[in-house]
C-alpha cells in the first residue's frame, strides 16, 4: 500500500467532478481521477504537514519536502496499523486547495 497527501486546485477538482457521468463514481475511478491531476503546493512557509506526533512513527514535513513543483507527499513509511492521525497546518489562507489523502 502506497499512502501519499495530494494537494489539489479546488476549481480543477470541482471541474472535473461536474464532468464526470452519473452521480456515483467508485473509490478506484475516484482515485485514477485524482492521480492525473497536477499536485501544486501552495507558497513556501505556509504549510506543515504531520503524522502520527508523540508515535514511534511520528513524522513532520515542513516546505522543503513540498515545493510548488514536487510530487504528492509520500507518508507511506510513518502509516502504523490501526488508527494514524494526520494534522494539515495551514498558515496561509488555502481555500483554493483541496488536500487529499
């Protein structure tokens, strides 16, 4: 199992979600829609991403691992068994942006 945060332009998700033909989709057409859209994070400092905190996998991703043109986040390695607590800190407004885990 592979785990990875994308973060997505609200307005192309909404797009593509009007676009799409019924009014269901299956988690598996959900997720290879997601996939083909561009990760873009938002501006350097705004944005800490953790996982699991006080865990044995606890985990901090600070802007070096998120620049505007990175890949989705890769949280694979710190995702325990049972439950995992995952924090999106924003310190900038984000509300054209959709996080998805």
């Amino acid at each position: 199992v592979c785990v990875r945060l994308l973060c997505l332009p609200r307005d192309l998700v909404e797009e593509i979600f009007q676009r799409m033909p019924g009014d269901h989709a299956s988690p598996e057409d959900m997720t290879k829609l997601m996939a083909h859209i561009p990760t873009t994070w938002p501006q350097r400092g705004s944005l800490i991403v953790d996982l699991n905190v006080g865990q044995p996998s606890e985990q901090t991703w600070f802007a070096e691992f998120m620049r505007q043109d990175s890949p989705p986040l890769d949280v694979t390695s710190s995702v325990e068994p049972g439950l995992n607590h995952l924090r999106i800190i924003q310190l900038a407004n984000m509300s054209d942006r959709l996080f998805v885990l």
